[in-house]
C-alpha cells in the first residue's frame, strides 16, 4: 500500500471549491465550538459521496486515531436534509455510553462545512468476514449476536429503532468485538407500546409487518438479529432468493425450515426470532430481557451482565486488527465508521465498492454485497 500523505485538511478539493458558505447549523449539545480542522492530520480518505466525505485523522493533541464525516453545508440545505442530519447526529451521540454502538465524540463546523469526530473502528465489516469465511461456527456467531442484542437492546431503551440491521452495517473492533454504524434510518422517539408505518430497510431483512406496510415496532430489530444470526449459520439471508419479488413472497408466507448444522437452541432462538407475528416474535413482551435469559444464551457461551455482555475475549480477533492502524488501514479493514447514506463508497482496499443508501423496490433492486437500504 502506497504511503498517504498528511494533508494539513483533507476536505479541502477541487470540487469543495465550488461549494458556497451556508452559515451556521446549530449542533446542539455535540458542539464543540473550540475545535477545528487544524487540531488534526488527516491521513486518508476511506469513504467518499455526494454529502461529502470520511477522513482518517489523528488528533495532535493526543495522537488519537478517528473517523471524521466532513458534510458540505451547501448540499445539505439544498437537498433540505438539515433536520434528518440533526437526528443521526442525535443516535450517533448517544452511543458513544455503549461499547457495541459507533459514537459521536462532538461537532464543529467552519463557515461552509460540518465535522462529526467519530470512533474509528479499522476490523473491518462483519459481511467482509462472512464473505471469506462463509458462515461461522455457531459459538462465534451466537456470541456476535449477543453483542448486537446488547446495542439493539440499548437504542430501545433510548426509544430509538434501528430498521437497518444486516453485516454490511456491523463492524469489529480490532479486538473481535461487534460494533453497529449506519444510523441513517434510526427512528426516534418509539417507546415500546408505540409503532411506526415508515417503508424501508434492507431487502433481504424487511420484517413481513414491514413489507405489508402495516404498523410496526421495534420488534422489526429482532427480525433483522435473527435474519442476521441464520445468514452467519448458512451463509445467506433465511428467506433470500435472487428473485425480489419471490424473496418477498417467502418472507411472508413461507416457513423456516430447520436444517442441520445448527443446536436445537440456536434453532430455538431463531424460530423465535423469526416469527412472522411480530405480536409472538422473541423480544415482543420484555424486549432485550426476552434474549438475555440464561435459556436463550447461557454463561457458558456469554456472560451476561446488567447492560451488556461481559467484554470477554471474543471468539475469533485476527492478528492484523490493531489498535493502531497499520499502513494507515489494516488490508481488510473495509469501512468507514460512518454511513454513507445514498452516495457511492469504496471503501479501504477490500475491493468492494457500491451503492449503500437508497434504493427503490422493485425487481431491479441492487443483490448481496450491492444492496442499499430502502426507503421510497
């Protein structure tokens, strides 16, 4: 890998020059009016759209590594995303109290950018791992999904709904730990008596509440966690099929099959996970306290604590994930610890590039590694 240079602010281009001030953005309680740009070296682009760009930088001041979003002010109040910025910045926020969620450290701006400071987590994305590895012994995976449970079980406590979970949007630190991003289409301020009717999410994880368009929960969250524990089992989504509108059709009417391979109490949690009456589903009653029973995962696979797993060892933590970035970003260390919502992104040097953000239905809906989140 090519040494990068250290640009003294790398938001700084020939199309950047084009963009006009649009004044100040109130940041709310993220603001950090005393930062700017030159309390950092920027070292590397690792993602790059419409709305503007991830940048690794190290903080002088203490030579901590982060992942900075440097957002355009022009396109955001031309596209008139000011107040749906402002809410992801408000998730983002909020996750930086658990170890399991990408947190927002706080914000500044100049005269015609933002800068979200955010955790930069160079493990690489879970759908990279899973890719290589095709599915995962079930100790591993069922101690990843413990680990998602934890953060899901966390933003609901916060009223907030993720409707986006998928590997794609799961990284690991480079210890081996879970760590969710993309918060592009968290809803907030969904209690759990409460429903909401937006159409969106991921293809291959749309609850069938969701495709029905019917009022849902945060039980679509549990959904998504058992879509993802079964692909980390077998390798793909349980109801996939190339064929959106047949992959649809099996969502919402046909039955999860048992197959070999997996424990009866893997099977167990996956049949409750993937009930299709979100009334029944795993998670519907006491939410998080439904998954944290020692019956569902016991101390012999994940030690449970009152919030979260215990951080023990994870079962799998390569020997190229650092704490430090090596050569900048370790070979597979695939993402950005952002989302890049509706902008084409390459990410690192995995070699997989595509559209993550919004996509119509329809029977040319982007497949696996291509595919966006929806939201029409």
């Amino acid at each position: 890998m090519d040494k990068s240079k250290n640009l003294s602010d790398a938001s700084e281009d020939e199309d950047d020059k084009n963009s006009s001030a649009s004044g100040n953005i109130n940041l709310g309680p993220s603001a950090n009016p005393q930062a700017k740009p030159t309390d950092f070296d920027f070292l590397k682009v690792i993602g790059k759209g419409s709305f503007g760009k991830v940048l690794l930088a190290k903080r002088k001041l203490d030579g901590k590594y982060y992942a900075i979003k440097v957002l355009q002010k022009r396109v955001i109040v031309h596209r008139r995303e000011q107040k749906h910025i402002m809410a992801e910045r408000n998730v983002l926020l909020k996750n930086v109290k658990h170890p399991f969620l990408v947190g927002l450290h706080y914000s500044f701006q100049t005269t015609d950018k933002l800068y979200f400071v955010l955790d930069f987590v160079n493990g690489g994305e879970l759908f990279f791992h899973l890719q290589r590895e095709r599915t995962f012994p079930e100790p591993r995976a069922k101690f990843y999904i413990a680990e998602m449970a934890s953060a899901l079980g966390y933003l609901h406590s916060l009223n907030i709904v993720y409707r986006d979970l998928k590997p794609e949007n799961i990284l690991l630190d480079y210890q081996g730990h879970v760590v969710l991003t993309d918060f592009g289409l968290c809803k907030e301020g969904i209690s759990l008596a409460e429903t909401t009717t937006t159409f969106c999410g991921t293809p291959e994880y749309l609850a069938p509440e969701v495709l029905r368009k019917q009022p849902y929960d945060n039980t679509v969250d549990w959904w998504c966690l058992g879509s993802v524990l079964y692909e980390m089992l077998y390798g793909l989504p349980p109801f996939y099929s190339r064929d959106t509108h047949e992959m649809y059709d099996n969502i919402l009417h046909k039955a999860l099959l048992m197959r070999p391979g997996a424990s009866s109490q893997a099977w167990s949690i996956l049949q409750g996970l993937l009930e299709k009456d979100r009334t029944r589903r795993l998670g519907s009653a006491d939410d998080f306290v439904s998954l944290s029973l020692p019956c569902r995962f016991p101390a012999s696979s994940v030690a449970w604590g009152a919030r979260f797993p215990a951080r023990g060892g994870p079962p799998t933590a390569p020997g190229s994930f650092r704490p430090v970035p090596a050569d900048l970003i370790a070979p597979f260390s695939a993402s950005c610890a952002v989302e890049c919502r509706g902008e084409l992104c390459k990410h690192g040097t995995s070699g997989k590039s595509g559209l993550r953000g919004i996509f119509p239905i329809g029977p040319d809906t982007p497949r696996r590694g291509y595919e966006g989140s929806i939201q029409p």
